[in-house]
C-alpha cells in the first residue's frame, strides 16, 4: 500500500471487519493546516456496542489460547511497526506536529513495546506455595481480565496505544481501543497492522469517535471490565466515578507538572540541556514536561541566563523539516489555551523572561515559540499543568528548600534533579513524592521495560509497562488442592 493513500479512508475495525462510520471526521496537518491527512469513520453509541458486544464474544477463546500463540501475534506485529517507522513516523509527524526523529523514535518504541509483551505472554507470572494445612497444594495463577476499553490521548498516538494494546493482548484479553480525536490516522494504521496478525474476529477492535459518545460508552458499559485511560485530569475523573461504581478496573495516567531541580553544584551546561530538553522538546506536549525548574540560589541567575540564550537558538517551525528541533502545537484550541496561560502567567505577577509568542512560518501552522517565566510557588502556571512550551522558574534557598517545593504540588508523576552530590541525589530518590525520579536527567524520556505512572493526582491504579503491567491486565485466582 502506498502511503499516500494511507489515510484517506480511515474505518472502523469491528469483530474483524472494516466499517464505515455514522459520521465523516477529518485530521489536519499542525504544520500546515491546509492539507488534510486522514478522513475518518465516526462511530455512535450503537455501533460503540457492537465493537463491545464482539469483543466479549471473541474473549475466551483468545483467552484460553496458549502463550505461543499470542506471541507469536504480538511479535509478527512488532516487527512490522519496525520495519515501517520511517513511513509511520511521517505520518505521526504530520498528524500530530511532532518533529520526523521523535515520531520516527516513538513508533520504534511502539514496535519494541509489542516485541516486549510478546515475551512476557510466554512469561505470565503465578506462584506455587506450601499450604498452612498438610497435604494441600495452593497456587496463584493470572487469568485475563476480559474486555479492556483503551481510551488514548493525542500527544503520544503510537506509542501510548502500544504500551495499552500489547500487554491486553499478551495476557489474553480482547480490545476495544479508542484513539483521541485529533490522531485517527494514527490509530487506524496501528490497528490495521493489528488487524494482520491473525487473531480471532473481535479480540481486537477499532472505535473512532467522540470522547463523550464512544469513550463514554465504553466507560458505562457492564460488558468492559476495564479501562486503561491516559488523558486529562477531568476526564480522568470523570472515567472513575462512572467505572468504579460498576466495579470494572480502572487505570488512569493523567497529568503532571513535575519539577527539575538544578542544585548549585550541578554541571550548568548539564543541567540547562535536560530543561531544555524536558520543558520544550515535543513542544512541551508530555505528562512527564518539566514545567517547574526550581533552581538552587547560588546557580539561579546563571542558569536563567544560560537556558535564555539556548532557547532564543531553538528553531521551531514544520514537524518534518530537518532542521526543526520544535514543531507545532496540536491545534488551534490548544494553542488558544497556551497563549491564555501566557496572558495568565504575566497577570498574576510572574516575570516574563522570554517567548510565549506566535510564530509565522511559510505554512499556515499553530507556531509559538517556547516560554519562561520566574515564577512564584502559588502562581497558576507554577501548579496547574499546561500542556505547552512553557515552563516557570521557582527560586530555592537551599536544597531542602528545593524538594519542599518539589513536592508541594498536587501531582505527582515524574521528579529530576541535576547534581553532582551523591548524598543529595540519593535523598531526592528517596523523598520525591512521585512514581519516577530523574538523576541528571532530563523527566521525560522513560524505557519501556520498567514501570511508568505516578502518585497523588497524576495516576491512579496499577502501573503501567514493563513486567507491572500484569497487575492491570490480569487477575488473580487462588487455587486451593488437597493431593
Ligand atoms: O483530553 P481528554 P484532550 C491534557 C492536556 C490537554 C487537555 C485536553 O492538558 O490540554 O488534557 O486534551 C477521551 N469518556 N492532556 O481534550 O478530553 C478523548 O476522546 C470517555 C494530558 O485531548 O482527556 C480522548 O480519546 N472518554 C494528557 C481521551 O479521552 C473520553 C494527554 C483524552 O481526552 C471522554 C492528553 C468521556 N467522557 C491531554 N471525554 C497526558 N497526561 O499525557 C473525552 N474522552
């Protein structure tokens, strides 16, 4: 298939058919606004439960299927995401703004991610114990949880969708995915690789639509016995209350405004790349963006100087020029949303050191170059996540200073620090209020073989990737035999 035509006619993938929609949708290209990357199927409620509907029929027999087999399904798909990334990177790029070497980079990870659960389907984890009473043998073993409803975000549409997908399948649960909006083209290339692979009709289905009809119905319906959602915090919230009063399991990766602590001692050139690199790269478009530098007095003023003159080099501008080290942002609202939080930002007092303003390129795209503030611990833009190129400058007296406002936040998903003194680096490990720390390091920019989720408001439920993942997608049974 030629990958002009890729996305032209985006469909439904329901109980192993493509289907059209109720309704037309369009993606349009954050670095040029005039082209149109993919027409889509929409689905309503009715269709929603069709999808559902296939996916609990489908499940026992892919559940009670062996191991072997569903890695070796989990493995022939991995392997094609590999082999296309530069196809499928050129696509994410230009359906979510991303610059050509993270899209490229994210649809690698995404390929990696399936050939991980492939191995980890033959791995599914159990234990066998010695009773308390004699002569009897007891076991945990895992079985799938039944049908997962994936509801995805924007901002990583391959990889987010893979590290949610893969471990479903690897552990014998059918799919319902749902990507966001904004990425169709992106969900519909996943899932028509997926769609290859041999599985049982209805194991893995495709739903595109609203957040409020297709999510939603997935969120209320008795036959979806979990939901794994990455997204915002009202949504977020809203998926729990609704999902947990039905008793399904529920896991949610939210928001984040996690801290970069730049200590006196730390090498400046160090400590200034991974700001840089965690507040602005992926135009600052990550749950785990390093929105809050909180900088050590004694390096204060040198590091702001410093990151200041890095920043006026970043070019920003079409996700798949070479030499752009920022794209676009997503879309036009926002970008709306960013340039309120840059009015905000100045109204409440913060000093404004540099960007925050829209950009021309030669296409009509959502441009703005990246933000700094020298914020306040109580300013808005210093506690509430923006989703943008913006981050803010909290001043620290001393280190212990630094943690206290590290930690004085709602969220509390990833935490970095640049130093180079052990004793401190090991104490921040320690008490960072956060699922992820970061040694001289920038936040975002994780592995897939480990655990990835947060604390307080950022997460909720068992992690997710790596061998963890097993805690959402399986439950367990204890299993009790007098021999
Ligand atoms: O998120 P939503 P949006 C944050 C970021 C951004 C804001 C809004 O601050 O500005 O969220 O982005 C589906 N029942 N993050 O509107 O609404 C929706 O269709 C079930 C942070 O994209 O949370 C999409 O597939 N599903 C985040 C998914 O939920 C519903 C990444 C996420 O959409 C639904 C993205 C409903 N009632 C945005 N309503 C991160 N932490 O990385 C919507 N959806």
């Amino acid at each position: 298939m030629k990958f002009g035509e890729l996305p032209q006619n985006a469909r439904q993938y329901i109980n192993g058919r493509w289907d059209t929609g109720v309704t037309t949708g369009i993606s349009h290209n954050p670095s040029d606004t005039r082209e149109v990357v993919a027409e889509y199927a929409r689905a309503d409620r009715s269709q929603t439960e069709l999808a559902i509907r296939a996916a609990a029929e489908a499940q026992p027999q892919w559940g009670y299927s062996t191991p072997q087999r569903r890695a070796d399904v989990l493995d022939q798909i991995g392997s094609e995401i590999l082999a296309r990334k530069a196809e499928l990177g050129l696509l994410l790029a230009r359906e979510e703004g991303k610059t050509l070497p993270e899209a490229v980079a994210e649809v690698a990870r995404a390929g990696q991610i399936f050939k991980f659960f492939a191995g980890e389907a033959l791995r599914t984890p159990g234990e066998s114990l010695a009773s308390i009473r004699p002569g009897v043998h007891v076991d945990v073993s895992r079985e799938p949880v039944g049908v997962v409803g994936i509801i995805a975000p924007w901002n990583f549409p391959m990889a987010i969708p893979a590290w949610k997908i893969a471990p479903a399948l690897a552990y014998g649960n059918s799919v319902i995915f749902k990507p966001a909006e904004l990425v169709p083209a992106c969900g519909w290339a996943l899932a028509e690789i997926i769609s290859r692979a041999a599985l049982p009709a209805g194991v893995f289905n495709l739903v595109m639509g609203s957040g409020r009809e297709v999510g939603q119905t997935l969120v209320d319906s008795p036959r979806v016995q979990a939901i794994s959602f990455t997204g915002s915090v009202a949504t977020g919230e809203r998926i729990l209350q609704t999902a947990a009063a039905r008793r399904a399991k529920v896991q949610l990766e939210m928001g984040g405004k996690n801290p970069l602590v730049v200590l006196a001692d730390a090498d400046l050139e160090q400590a200034v790349d991974c700001a840089l690199q965690g507040a602005y790269f992926s135009t600052g478009q990550r749950c785990t963006a390093s929105s809050r530098l909180i900088i050590e007095a004694g390096v204060h003023d040198a590091f702001v100087a410093r990151l200041r003159q890095r920043m006026a080099s970043l070019k920003v501008g079409h996700a798949v020029d070479r030499d752009t080290q920022i794209g676009p942002v997503v879309d036009q609202s926002q970008l709306d949303e960013n340039l309120a939080w840059i009015a905000t930002a100045k109204a409440e007092g913060a000093e404004h050191v540099v960007g925050g303003e829209l950009l021309k390129r030669p296409t009509p795209g959502h441009y703005m170059s990246p933000a700094l503030f020298l914020a306040k611990p109580e300013h808005r833009v210093a506690r509430e996540e923006v989703f943008g190129p913006i981050a803010c400058v909290l001043r620290a007296d001393n280190y212990e200073h630094a943690l206290a406002l590290a930690n004085d936040t709602p969220f509390g998903l990833c935490a970095g620090i640049c130093t180079t003194s052990l004793k401190h680096a090991m104490h921040f490990k320690r008490h960072a209020e956060v699922g992820m720390t970061m040694v001289n390091l920038p936040t975002a920019g994780v592995d897939y073989h480990v655990p990835f989720g947060g604390r307080k408001g950022s997460s909720y439920g068992p992690r997710e990737q790596g061998r963890y993942a097993a805690e959402f997608y399986t439950t367990v049974k204890t299993g009790y035999m007098l021999a």
